[in-house]
C-alpha cells in the first residue's frame, strides 16, 4: 500500500526544512504533497524564496493521508491560530506527525504532545521538555530542532516509512555523516 504524506506551507516557512523534507522524502519515493495555506498554491518563504504548492490546504482531508509534517520558521507563529490545521493535527495524531525548528508549538496547541519525547528550536520557552539534540522519533511522532536538523529529521521520516536500509542507503547519496544524527 503507497502511503500518502501531507508538508504544510504557508507564507513565513522555513523554506530549508520544506525543500529538505520534501526533496529527500521523494528521493525515498515516498508520495508526499505540499499544501499551501491560503488562497495562492503559492507561498513565500522566510528567507524571500517562493515556493509553488501541490494543492491548497483547505482541500487536505485526513483520511486521504498517512501522515502530517509541519516545516517550521515564522510561519508556524501564524499557524498556531488556525484552527483547520489544528483539527487535521488532532485528526493525524495516530497516524504520523512531524514538526521541526517553532512548528512543535502547533503541536502543542493542538495537545499532542502531551507525554511525548521532543525537540524543538531552543529559544521556544513554551517548550521547555525539549531535549536538546538535533531529532527525536517516539513511536509515530518525529520532531527536529532547527534548519541545520532538516536533513537528519526527513531522513528519519523516511527510516519510519521506508526503513532503515532506505534511509542509509539516501544518506550516503547526500554525502550525509550519519543517518538521523549532525555531524559533531
């Protein structure tokens, strides 16, 4: 059975932790689609890059995915106010659910993080059971620390979806130390 992720983009995303994920989940040949919050498939990143959408968000239903990762930067701040996505993370928390640098906060507010292993972008004082390493993966939930995690964190998406094998076998492709882990 081919599983189905959904990676939320709004205007304000941590354009690093988007193009990461969504690059090296496709290396893996996972199906993954960007969804674009708001009215343009279109959104612009924190840095002034913009980045084109697969679909809009408000077409996103639960049941036609497996899986929710959420990019973080300024964006996820505006995010934390939308209540269709806070829903849709209630919805996913069985399934998979992903959140790295500020975007463990929707997670917060969405209350799935409640007696969960985490990490998030240090300066999150709303989150001070945060531990300070680069990803954690408990169980269905994977979280990453800030941009330079983006690689480690959609690396460890693809060891929960594909393997261990597959994600080894991407990370020697990227030239990547080790697997899920920042070089020291």
């Amino acid at each position: 059975m081919e599983r189905k992720l959904c990676l939320v983009l709004a205007d304000g995303v941590e354009e690093i932790e988007a193009v990461a994920a969504l690059d090296i989940l496709r290396r893996a040949d996972l199906r993954v689609l960007s969804a674009a919050v708001g009215e343009s498939a279109t959104v612009r990143g924190a840095h002034g890059i913009s980045l084109g959408a697969d679909i809009l968000f408000k077409n996103v239903a639960a049941e036609e995915f497996d899986g929710l990762i959420l990019p973080g930067g300024p964006a996820s701040f505006g995010l934390r106010g939308n209540m269709a996505l806070r829903e849709l993370v209630q919805k996913m928390q069985k399934k998979f659910l992903a959140a790295i640098c500020a975007a463990p906060l929707i997670l917060l507010d969405a209350g799935v993080l409640e007696g969960r292993r985490h990490t998030a972008y240090p300066s999150l004082s709303e989150l001070p059971l945060a531990e300070p390493v680069a990803v954690v993966a408990d169980g269905n939930l994977i979280t990453g620390r800030g941009p330079a995690a983006a690689i480690p964190f959609a690396l460890a998406i693809v060891r929960h979806f594909a393997g261990k094998d597959r994600a080894e076998r991407i990370a020697q492709a990227l030239c990547a130390v080790n697997p899920g882990q920042t070089p020291s």
